[in-house]
C-alpha cells in the first residue's frame, strides 16, 4: 500500500511540474494534478483499490500523451482542445465512480 501511494505521489510531483512548465495552449492545464492528486488521496484512504489505481494512473498517462501529440506540431486545434476536455471530463467520472462504488469490499 505505502508503495502505491508512494508511486502516486511522485507521479503527481512530476505531472504538476510538467504543468507549470508548460504554455498554457491546453485549457485547465493544473487538471491533470487536480485529478492525480484526487487519485492519490484515493488511494490512500482505502477508497481505491490497486486495481483501480492503475486503471486510472493509466487514463491520465494517456491524457498527457494525447496532450503532448497535440502540442506537438506547436499549435493545439481547437477540435484538439475539446478532445483533450472531454478526455479528461470522462476521466473525472471514471475517478469518482470506482472512489465512491463498494462492490469488491
């Protein structure tokens, strides 16, 4: 448990650190650590479980992908920024689905 959580945590560090290093050319740039850090504290209350979190680390590694590949050629579309929203609106519902569901408990 404490390596899940350590784990989080870094990735959380390094996805705030890529945030503020980048432009602000992606709408809510700071929301990938807004729902890492949502993933963390999941993890850590016992609301999530290793499953999940690798399930959802998972999501949000390939939110970033699909962000850097939008930046990429140096312009983000406007049809780029609603993919990337919606992406990251149906990985907000994925987060709190499995930390509020008791099935498996």
């Amino acid at each position: 448990m404490k390596r899940i959580i350590i784990t989080t945590v870094i990735m959380l560090v390094l996805s705030a650190a890529s945030v503020f290093g980048q432009r602000s050319t992606v709408p809510n740039s700071a929301r990938q650590g807004a729902q890492q850090a949502r993933i963390a504290q999941g993890a850590g209350s016992g609301e999530l479980t290793r499953r999940e979190t690798r399930v959802l680390e998972r999501e949000q590694k390939k939110i970033q992908i699909e962000k850097r590949l939008a930046q990429a050629d140096g312009k983000v579309t406007p049809a780029e920024k609603r993919f990337l929203r919606r992406e990251q609106n149906r990985a907000s519902r994925h987060i709190a689905r499995q930390k509020h569901d008791r099935q498996g408990r």
